[in-house]
C-alpha cells in the first residue's frame, strides 16, 4: 500500500504543476493585456519656412490667379523687376568702387501677414547695402505663404547684381 501511495503522489505531481503553470500563464497574460492610451499631438507648422522648399509660396499682387508653380515664379519675376525699376544704379559709380560685378545679397522674411520684415543686407559699400533694403521696403503686402495649409513666415534671399563701369583713361598701347 505504501508502494501504491507513492506511486500516486508521483503519478499526481505533473498533473499539479501543470495547474500551477496555466495560472501563472493566466496571470501573464492578464499582465500583458494592459494598455495605456496615448494622444497623439497634432503635427504644427514651422514658424519659417524657406522659399526653395514652401508648399504654397507667398502670392504678389497680380499673381493670384495663377496656379502654384507658376505663382512661385511670378512672385520671382515681380520682385526682379520691382528692384530693376526702383534700385539707383548710378549709386554704384558715384561710390568709387572698382569696375566690374557686384552683388549685394538682401534676406528678408515674408511674415504670416504677408508684409515684409527682418531684412537684412550684406554687399560692398553699406550706402548699397541701404539702397537695397529701401528698395526692398517699398514691396507690397503680398498673400502670406503656406505650409502644412497654415499661414507661415517665408524666408527669402535676394542676390541684387549690378555692373560698375571703370574709369576709361586715355593710354597708350604700351600701357602708360
């Protein structure tokens, strides 16, 4: 009988530690089921955007009816030929620079009204440097830029290039 008691308790014994395990597997699982709920954030506009990469480019006046790819180059065209028409040419030889190209480089910043602000300019006589950024100044408000569909501040980079006529002087054609 004692034999047969044993044999019992070892015939049970697997029986009793699969029990154990489906429960501890339960207890797992109901570890596992949990789940914390995350709200996402809506994604935000950039405050600046440049203009080689804006979605949908400021709109000059006149341009609106456009479609997108042409009011970006309208907007380009307008500007050039808004700085051809005010910029004073003849400053650039009443400075005494050197004969030859000149560029004086103008960034400013179309805000999310579509006024003009932030401008900056760097070039080779600070007298063109402020020619530039009056000349800049004068541009109307224009339909803000886009991006994501809300209105942003568009960064723009102007290169204004110019010719300075030398002097000519009567030489020989030794040089001298």
């Amino acid at each position: 009988m004692k034999k047969t008691a044993l044999l019992l308790l070892f015939a049970l014994s697997p029986v009793v530690f699969f029990a154990q395990e489906e429960t501890k597997t339960e207890e797992e699982v109901i570890e596992v089921v949990e789940v914390e709920v995350v709200e996402l954030e809506e994604k935000e506009a950039p405050k600046d955007i440049p203009f080689a990469i804006i979605e949908d480019a400021p709109v000059f006046p006149g341009c609106e009816k456009l479609d997108k790819h042409l009011r970006k180059m309208c907007l380009q065209n307008q500007i050039k030929k808004h700085v051809s028409t005010h910029f004073n040419v003849a400053l650039a030889n009443e400075l005494g620079l050197d004969a030859g190209k000149k560029r004086v480089y103008v960034i400013f910043k179309i805000d999310k009204e579509g006024n003009i602000v932030d401008l900056k300019a760097r070039g080779p006589h600070q007298r063109l440097e402020m020619e530039s950024l009056r000349v800049i100044k004068l541009l109307p408000q224009m339909i803000p830029g886009k991006h994501l569909g809300k209105p942003v501040g568009v960064k723009y980079t102007l290169p204004i290039t110019f010719l300075v006529e030398g002097k000519t002087e009567n030489k020989d054609p030794n040089g001298n």
